[in-house]
C-alpha cells in the first residue's frame, strides 16, 4: 500500500541565519516562530507524528501544533567537532578535510558521520513506514530532507549537495519501499 511521508523542514534557527554547524541547541528567530504558528493551519494531517530532537525541530512541531514523538533516525546530520563552528571558519581551518567531505560521501573528516551513513540512517526510517499504508508527518532538519529524498530515488549521495530546502516547506513522498515519488518544497504560509 501507499504511504505518504510529509517532511516539514524546521523553522529558521539563528544557527541557520550565520550558515552554522547547528549543535542541536540552536534557537528559533523571532520571525521563525511567527511563520511557524502562521503555517499551523496550513499543515497536512497524518495519522502518525515525529520530530527529530533538536530544539529547533520539537519548538518548529510545538508552534505548529503537533504532538510528536522523538525519532532517534530523524537527528540531524552529525558533523562530529564541527558542531557549533561556520562554515567559513572550518574552510579557513580544514580545507582538505572540506575539500574530502564534499567530494567523499564516505567520508567524515569531522569525526562524525559520513554523508553515505546520514542517507542510510534516514532511508532506513523511510522504508520503516507504514507498509500498509497511511500518513506520516515529521518536523525535521534540512539535512534530513535532503537525505531522505537522495534514499526515496535512488540519486547519488553526491546530489544531496545539490538540493536547497527552505525552513518551513513540506517535501512528500509518497509510496513505499524501494519505490518513492517526490513532491518538492510547498512552504507553509500563514
């Protein structure tokens, strides 16, 4: 049977704003949760609800309404000791170790996880849901997403750095095991 996988990606973080490693504890911006209470209504309903367990992805869930239940698969993209740092410190500091994880999806020069790990991990919960059918909705990290539609249609790791999502869009996929179709990026508008 089909499923439905409604991704929301979380709201927009000050972490997002400075193009930073978020380390999870990354607060929501004023205009962030404003677009994210304004979304609620805009929300497709699912009969099963996950967050990952960022602050950003359980306040995005909390300001949209959602009751949803911690998914450990649904964290965000471990990036080991860059955690916290900007992207331009860690290419001023590592330029051959970013060189290598934009280049390697197996690799992980941060000592963290490997891009090739990241999509395995999420395509896992992915094939996980609902075989028999229904609706799932999960408030998520941008990162995430972007795994998830790399796993759902069989595209090289490498075209994860080729996708943008925005906070607050919603990317479905719909089907099942082995056979996704994608619906990109519907932002939630109040």
């Amino acid at each position: 049977m089909t499923v439905r996988v409604f991704l929301v990606s979380s709201a927009e973080s000050e972490a997002f704003g400075q193009a930073r490693f978020d380390d999870g504890t990354s607060p929501l911006t004023a205009a962030g949760e404003r677009r994210a209470r304004a979304g609620a209504s805009e929300l497709p309903g699912a009969g099963a609800y996950s967050t990952a367990s960022s602050v950003r992805c359980r306040r995005t869930a909390h300001l949209l309404g959602v009751d949803a239940a911690e998914q450990p698969a649904l964290r965000d993209w471990d990036l080991g000791r860059w955690r916290g740092l900007r992207l331009d410190e860690v290419s001023a500091a590592e330029p051959e170790g970013v060189a290598d994880w934009l280049a390697d999806p197996g690799a992980a020069p941060h000592g963290g996880e490997a891009l090739a790990e990241l999509c395995a991990r999420v395509g896992g919960w992915l094939d996980g849901r609902a075989p028999d059918g229904g609706r799932v909705l999960a408030v998520v990290e941008p990162a995430v997403v972007r795994a998830a539609v790399v796993h759902g249609l069989g595209l090289p790791p490498q075209a994860f750095w080729r996708m943008d999502v925005l906070p607050l869009t919603v990317t479905e996929l719909s089907g099942r095991a082995g056979r996704w179709n994608l619906r990109c990026g519907r932002p939630l508008t109040g």
